[in-house]
C-alpha cells in the first residue's frame, strides 16, 4: 500500500494522499504529497476511523485542479457517494485504495456494516434508549415511553457540536444549528428537544450510518438509531438508498408526488 501510494504521488496521478500516520503512537489522519514522501515510512490503515472524505472536500473546496487519493473503507465510499451526488467532489479527481471494515476501537459497538450492525453484549438502559436497539425495537415501546426515554437521551447533551463535526457529509456553509432563530447561542444546554431534531431532519437522505457521531458523543446518545430512523422514513417514501451509489441523486425523490391522507384537526 506504501508502495502504490508512493507511486501515485511520484507519477502524479494524485496531489494529495489521506491516510493515517503514526504521531506519538496514535494514527492520525495526515495529508501525504510529494514535499513529505519520506513521511511514508509511518503511513499506517488504522485501525481508527476519521471522516477523510470530509477532509477531501475541504481540500477541493480550496484547490479544486487538485487531484486526491484517500483510504476508504465501506461507510467511506458510501459517504463519498454522497459527495459525489451533492457536488461536494469531483469523482474524477479521486483516487481510492479501499481497506475492510472492522470496528473503530473507541466504541464496541461501533462498526462498518451498514445493512446487518453488529450487537456486542448487553447495553440495556433503564431509562434511555439502548445503543443496540433496532428502530423496530424502540416502535415496540408505547408512544409516551418513547418520549420519556428520547428526553432522557437529549437532556444528556451538552452542545459539543462533535456529531455534527465529526460527520462526513456535513458540509452546509451556514450551519442551522448556530442559526439564533432556531438554536439559541449561548445556551447550555440546548434547548430540549429542538437541537436533535433540526439535525434529524438534517440527516434524513443523507446519513450513511458510519457510526462517527455516536463515536464521537461523550454522552453516549444513541445517535444512529435516531438517524437510521429517519433513513428509514425516506426509503419508504422515496425508495432512496443514501450513499449505495455516485449516480443516484437526491433531487430523483421529489419527482415523486407524496399524497399524505389529510387527517382532521
């Protein structure tokens, strides 16, 4: 793998490289190019996951001739295809090595596989809303206890914005979560439910289920259910996979007429 990357920055068929280095023992993301070749010798695949296409578009975004080559692994190139579908990146300036999935190692429960997610263990709350739970198992529970335990989750939040950070195809220039006509700024916590909610809307067509957020959250909200269940909702409306190519766009679903039974006040 060294070695192909070598070779691509040697023959120019990228600029850039995102993969993982070793600094002081950790592999961090780090942008190889021909100036740092000699840097190669501490290119490493992981095993930690970092959102790279996110740092791609960034990189795009400043210098769009620029050609780039990442590591990717599945929730990667799903997430590459959506950046693909909204303009975020050009695919023929993309190069990709792709790598299996494995789990991130902050989290246990934390994995790749998008259609069949792995339950590590027992992670059973008495209040909240387990982290394993499918969104059929959460339906099961009545509608007010439903609400309580989903209050419980978003009462935890401390508006770090690491999930909206951390997400790969995140990439609005205005961010509605610091918009004052929604989220009051300066405001700990978050106002309850709101702040979730504007980012589920957010998501819906557009997560690619990697896992990175709920990685990310220091209080352990399980983000990814609340996201797949939004996820959901457009598929079933729209027959919309995110993510399960470059060539399906967004902009299809609303070629679709939705008639919504109009229920009485």
């Amino acid at each position: 793998m060294k070695e192909r990357v070598k070779e691509w920055l040697q023959e120019g068929k990228v600029d850039f490289f995102l993969g993982y280095k070793m600094v002081e023992g950790h592999p961090l993301p780090y942008v190889f190019s021909k100036e740092n070749m000699e840097d190669l010798g501490e290119f490493v695949e992981g095993p930690a996951r970092y959102p790279l296409e996110k740092m791609a578009a960034r990189i795009a975004a400043c210098r769009p001739e620029a050609r780039v080559g990442l590591l990717v692994r599945d929730c990667n190139q799903r997430a590459l295809n959506v950046l693909y579908t909204w303009n975020q990146l050009d695919p023929e300036k993309v190069e990709t090595i792709s790598l299996n999935c494995c789990p991130s190692g902050l989290k246990p429960h934390a994995d790749c596989s998008y259609l069949e997610p792995e339950k590590v263990g027992p992670k059973k709350k008495k209040w909240g809303i387990d982290n394993n739970m499918s969104t059929d198992e959460a339906e099961d529970l009545s509608q007010e206890e439903r609400f309580q335990r989903w209050m419980y989750e978003f009462e935890k939040c401390i508006k770090c914005y690491g999930c909206r950070d951390i997400c790969p195809v995140c990439f609005c220039e205005e961010c509605s979560l610091e918009h004052p006509n929604l989220i009051r700024t300066g405001t700990l916590p978050p106002e309850i439910p709101i702040f979730h909610l504007v980012r589920a809307v957010h998501m819906a067509g557009r997560c690619i289920d990697c896992g990175l957020c709920e990685d990310a959250c220091p209080v352990d909200i399980p983000l990814r259910l609340l996201y797949r269940k939004v996820n959901e909702i457009v598929a079933d409306l729209f027959d919309y996979k995110t993510g399960m190519g470059p060539d399906q766009s967004p902009f299809s679903m609303l070629g679709e007429q939705v008639l919504l039974e109009p229920k009485p006040i």
